[in-house]
C-alpha cells in the first residue's frame, strides 16, 4: 500500500474518532445539564436560541453556585423561619396584600441565611435554578404577581396563586443539615454527581 494513502487513512481514521468522542462529551454534556436543569434547561435554550451559548450560561451558573459554599440550614434557624411563614399564611387572610409583601421578603431571607446572595432579582433566579430546579419557575412567577401587586394589577386569585408560589420556594429552601443528612443514601450520591 502506499505510504501516502496509508497516512491518508489514519488521518481519516482519527478525525472521525475525534469527532465522534467530541460528539459523544457533548451528547453526555447535554443530559447530565438537561437532568440537572430540568426545565430551566429549556427556559435558557430558548432565550440563548442555541444549545452551546445555553449550555455554557447554566455551566457558569453552576461553577458561580458552587464558590457561594450555600449552605442547609441550621434546625434552630429552620423552625424560626418555618413559625414565621406560618404568621405569613395566617396574615393571607386579613391583608392578602401585606402577605405577599412579608412572602417575599421572608423567601429573602431564608435565602441569605443559605448564603446565596441577594444581588439582582435575575441573578438569584439563576442561582437558585441550580439547586432548586423544580421550583425556580414558581419564584418568577410569584415576583411577578408581587410586581403587578405593586402596580395595583393583581387579583386576590392572583396573590393567592403568587402565596402558593412562595410555599413552594420556601419549603424547597427549608432544607436542614439534619434533613440532608437523613436522606437516603442514593439521593446524597445523586446530588454530589449533579454539583460536579
């Protein structure tokens, strides 16, 4: 065989191979950020309008995240905040208005004593989406109806749709050391890989 033809084939050979290992690093890239992310996931492909500029953007929200060293809370500080989100529900009743006021506020709360920082509202969306998925789109959803509330556009169907939105977000929150240390075993595994 000639030597050139020959080197032409191993130049095939590993170009092939390579593209198929970056493709493969990017097919594993995608699931691992799209089981982390779930629907925040979608949320930022569509805004960036292309898989690599969204998958680089939740990949910098994780690295960011991790450098915060969030932290559960103590059980102390998780019954402190649990009394007052109880005041919080009860004061729906009377002054629905006030109530979501005092839900946001507490959520801010709750979420500084994790060590998340309260810069920007986006920026706290965003860092929240990284451990808290699930419920990161409740948090869009009940600032909004605090700011039509405050532009005196919000129902009391919708202060009450935003009040369960907040519940969902604090009870997410109100994670406890002890509570993380009970979990079962193979939960505590899933969540180290996904913070990797």
């Amino acid at each position: 065989m000639d030597p050139k033809v020959m080197w032409t084939i191993v130049a095939i050979v590993i170009v092939a191979a390579a593209a198929g290992g970056w493709y493969l690093w990017r097919k594993r890239r995608t699931e691992q950020l799209r089981s982390r992310f779930r629907q925040e996931y979608d949320r930022t492909l569509q805004q960036a309008g292309d898989v690599s500029k969204a998958e680089a953007s939740l990949q910098a929200r994780a690295k960011r995240v991790e450098k915060l060293h969030i932290r559960p809370l103590s059980a102390p500080d998780a019954a402190r905040f649990s009394s007052a989100w109880q005041r919080v529900r009860a004061q729906f009743v009377d002054d629905p208005r006030g109530s979501i006021t005092e839900a946001d506020k507490l959520v801010g709360e709750v979420m500084t004593a994790r060590g998340y920082p309260l810069g920007d509202f986006d920026q706290r969306v965003e860092n929240i989406s990284v451990d808290h998925p699930d419920v990161v789109m409740n948090y869009r959803a009940a600032r909004d109806i605090a700011v039509q509330h405050s532009q005196g556009r919000a129902s009391t169907e919708d202060l009450r749709q935003a009040m369960m939105h907040y519940r969902a977000l604090f009870h997410d929150l109100l994670e406890t050391a002890e509570a993380r240390e009970t979990r079962p075993e193979a939960t505590r595994e899933e969540e180290t890989r996904g913070q990797r």
